[in-house]
C-alpha cells in the first residue's frame, strides 16, 4: 500500500496514542478541535497526490522499495530526479503558502538519505545498516508522516547530559533485553507528533562525549508506542472562519514534548546505539543535510513568495507601489526571493555523485546558505509587512461578517483604499495580521529562526566544512607571490 489519500491518513490517527492538551488526555486526536486545521491541511496534502495532474509529479517508482511511492521518498541519481523531486515540494508548500514547515516530505527526504547512506550505519554494525533500510521501505511503502525530536530539555548548558542535577530528565537507555532496548526522559520539539504516525529521534547537537553514551541513540517507534506521551503548546489555531483567520485558522502545525516512560523499542528499530562517536559523525556523513536543505529551501521560496505578495499588495492598496522607496522595499524583498530560489538550483547544477552509493547530493555549500539566510531573510519581510500595513493593521473589525452589520458602511469607508474596496482591503489586512502579528505569525518568526538549529552553530559549520576554502586562499597566495 502506497501512495496514501486522506482519508486514510486521517482513519490511522485513532489509535490509541496518548496526546496531552491543557493537562487533559486528548480521546481522537483526528477529531480534536485543535488538531483539525493541522490534519486537513496534512490530509490535503495526501489527496494532491491522487489529483491527476499531479500524480506524476508526486509519485514515481522507487527501485529501493520496488513500487510507486511519494517522489519525497525518491533516491535522487541523476539531475533530473533533482529538478523533480524540488518541483514536488514546491506544489506542496505552496498548497500551504509555505506555512507547514513539517510537512510529510521534510521527513520523508531525511529517512531516503538515511537509506542511501546506511554504510554509515553498518559502522555501528551490520544489523543497523539493514535495519535503516527496512525501516525506510516500511515508512515509504506505507506513505506514513513522520515527526523527529531532538533536542534535550534547556537544562544546564555548562554540563553533560549525565551530569545534570536529574540526570533521567535526557532521554537515554535504561535497559535492554533480546527483544530491544527501553528508554526513558524528555525529548524536544517534536512538531507535529499530535497527529504524526511515526517518531524519529537521533540526538543534537553531535557534541556528545564520554559518559553520555546511554543518551547516544537513533531509532523510530510508532506515535502510539507504550510508555510514550505527547505534551502540547497552546494551539494558535484561530477557531474563527477562514476568512477572519486565513492562516492561522488552516496552518497551524502544533509543536510537541514528547516524554518517555520506559518505552521499548525493538531492535530492528534502532539505528545507532550507545555510540557518541558515530552520532557525533551522523549529522554530517549521513549526508542527510543536502538532501533536507533542498526540501527546506524550496519550501521558504514558497513562504517568501507568499510573504512578497502580501507586502506588493498592501502597497498596491494604497496606491503607493510606484513610489522609490516603496519599490526599494519591494526590490530588496524580491532579492531576498531569490537568493533562496537559487541556493536550490545552484545546489542541483553543482550537484556531485557519490560514487558509494550512485547518489546525486545537491552541493551544500549552497544549500546552507540558504539556511543561514533564511532566519534572516523571513522576519526581515514580516517587518516590511508591518512598515508597509502601518496603523491600518490594528483597524481591522472583529470579523469579516461586520460588512453586512449596521456599521459595515462606516467600516467600509474607514477601510477603504486606493482602487480597493474596504472590504477587500480588511481581507488583505487580515492576512497581513496573521502573519505579522497574530501568536501563528509569532511561532512562524520563531520557526525560520531556530528550525534550522541554533545560526551560530549552523554558521560555525559553514565555515568548519568550507569546501571551497582552499580554493580561495590558493589564488589569494598566488596573487601574494606576485606581489
Ligand atoms: C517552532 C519550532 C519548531 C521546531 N520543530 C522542531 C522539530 O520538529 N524537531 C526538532 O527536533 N526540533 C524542532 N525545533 C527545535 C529547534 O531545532 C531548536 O529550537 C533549535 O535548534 C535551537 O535549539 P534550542 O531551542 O535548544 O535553543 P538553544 O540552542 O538552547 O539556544 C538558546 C539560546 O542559548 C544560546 N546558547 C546555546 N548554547 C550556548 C552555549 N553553549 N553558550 C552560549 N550560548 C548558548 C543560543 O545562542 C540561543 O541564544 C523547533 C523549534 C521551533 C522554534
């Protein structure tokens, strides 16, 4: 079974799990008011993949699981796997105005570069390498939705994970036995894991050391595994109707603590145990960042794109879009477009084979840049939005239905714009609001800031790894040499 609808997807969800909201146990979490904005819009996703013009373009044939499965889960060999594969996520964030950051494809894309990368896994031994495998095939043939955590609770920063005042608070192993291995303690965020089938956890950051080996784990279990609970935030899922909610009312991924009480998983399940080692290497030799980063950055195109329209609009609506520094502005959004459009088409033409595995990593160089730019980039164009709305943003009504009340004729002239009706000019402003000011519009700031990890790590990276570096110093030297 491939290829999911859903329906399907939603029918999977009741099953047991144990989801806390509020302090209390959510009974269905498919039919939980603040989980439905979430689910339809993860279910809208599923069904894009049945519509017949898009079919070809959301699914494929996959050698490694020998059937049809979502192109997200498709092995990339040559450029036009590439080309197809960032075209699928862009249909899919744009089903969402980019707003589902952990849409199915994200996780998708990381468990195939686990696969592909799994001589990375036999180094911990031969079982592993198998079981990432499997896994994969299980997750692709079944077209589940994956959530992953993993992060430690903020604790003490100035000591190890065993050395902390409690030191059961960090996820880690507790026992084993011939059928598996038991964990307890907390992990963090797991967005989406509400209303996700499937939970990965591989730790971060890779700075693990001696006498942290028992939180050193990487393995997947099942949302509704025994012992395992999820705790949510307060939902930012306006209750109200779409039109007085456009975003928030549809798009708000929930973000989740998922704590451990002494949760079994099998061992075919794990795929790297005890080992700070190869979990300090796994970020980085699984390659899974080149193959993550196209998803991402393809997605933030979508988001920016979105997020541009808006401000063109506000502008539009006042009639001040040809003005020099409103075209600045305007310009200056439309670079930052496509500085991220062209980390993922840079990365695909500078793409190389790994001739271990015949795979074809889109060039991370590039593809981080877009990373590092990102959580720059998103609130730097959510300020334009409120430069560009000004005091009009907190003039909204109450509700969109206000039009049709006794005063909808002096909201209407209150509202009104250049060439725009007030009316139309509220709707716009209420998206505007959403996104700029609303807790939804708040969380997405948070989310292009940290989804990444924290920057300075990230950029820290940019410049261990800097393959490029050689390069640059070696023309600097010659062109010293001649001096
Ligand atoms: C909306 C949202 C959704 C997310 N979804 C997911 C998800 O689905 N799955 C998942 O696993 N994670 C998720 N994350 C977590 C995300 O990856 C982290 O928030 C991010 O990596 C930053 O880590 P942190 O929150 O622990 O912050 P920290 O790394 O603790 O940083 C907090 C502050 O402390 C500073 N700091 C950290 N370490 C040091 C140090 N040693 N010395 C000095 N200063 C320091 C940082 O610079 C920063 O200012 C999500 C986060 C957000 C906000």
């Amino acid at each position: 079974m491939a290829i999911r609808n859903g329906e399907t997807y939603i029918s999977g969800l009741c099953d047991g799990r144990e989801v806390w909201y509020g302090g209390e146990r959510v009974s269905d979490v498919s039919k939980f008011s603040q989980f439905q904005a979430a689910v339809r819009s993860i279910a809208e996703l599923y069904d894009m993949q049945h519509l017949e013009e898009h079919r070809a373009l959301l699914s494929c044939y996959s050698e490694e699981v020998e059937e049809e499965v979502g192109r997200s889960f498709q092995i990339p060999r040559n450029p036009e796997d590439l080309r197809l594969k960032r075209e699928a996520y862009f249909l899919w964030a744009r089903a969402n105005c980019g707003m589902i950051g952990r849409s199915p494809d994200f996780l998708n894309v990381m468990l195939a570069a686990l696969a592909a990368k799994k001589s990375f896994f036999a180094e911990g031994g031969k079982d592993r390498a198998s079981n990432v495998l499997d896994y994969y095939r299980f997750v692709a043939k079944n077209d589940l939705f994956m959530t992953h955590a993993l992060l430690d609770p903020q604790l003490d920063k100035g000591k190890l994970r065993n050395e902390q005042s409690d030191p059961d608070i960090c996820l880690r192993v507790v026992d084993e036995n011939q059928d598996g291995i038991i964990l307890s303690g907390i992990k963090r965020i797991a967005t989406a894991a509400p209303y996700a089938d499937e939970l990965l956890v591989w730790p971060f950051p890779p700075t693990f050391q001696e006498g942290e080996e028992s939180y050193a784990n990487v393995f997947a279990i099942p949302m509704n595994s025994k012992g395992l609970k999820t705790l949510c935030r307060p939902s930012f899922s306006n209750s109200g109707t779409t039109r007085d909610f456009p975003l928030s009312s549809r798009f708000d991924e929930m973000d989740a603590t998922v704590v451990f009480d002494e949760v079994h998983v099998p061992w075919e399940r794990v795929f790297v145990y005890k080992n700070i080692v190869l979990l300090n290497r796994m970020y980085r030799d699984s390659r899974m960042r080149e193959l993550t980063a196209h998803q991402t950055n393809t997605r933030l195109e979508a988001k920016l794109g979105f997020v541009y329209s808006v401000i063109q609009r506000l502008a539009e609506a006042q009639g001040i879009e040809n003005r020099p520094e409103v075209m600045e502005m305007l310009g200056e959004a439309a670079v930052k477009i496509e500085v991220i459009r062209s980390t993922t088409r840079s990365a695909e033409y500078q793409a190389t084979l790994d001739h271990e595995n015949g795979v074809l990593y889109p060039d991370l160089a590039s593809l981080q840049a877009g990373r590092a730019l990102g959580p720059i980039y998103y609130p730097e164009m959510i300020d334009m939005i409120r430069k560009m709305g000004g005091g009009a943003l907190v003039q909204v009504p109450v509700t969109m239905a206000e039009f049709d009340s006794p005063v909808g004729q002096d909201i209407e002239k209150a509202l009104r714009g250049a060439a725009i009706s007030g009316q139309e000019k509220t709707q716009l402003l209420k998206v505007a609001w959403d996104l700029c000011g609303s807790e939804f519009g708040s969380r997405h700031e948070l989310y292009e800031k940290n989804y990444a990890g924290e920057r300075g790590a990230l950029l820290m990276g940019v410049q261990r790894e800097y393959y490029r570096k050689d390069d640059h110093l070696g023309h600097f030297n010659e062109f010293l040499e001649a001096l």
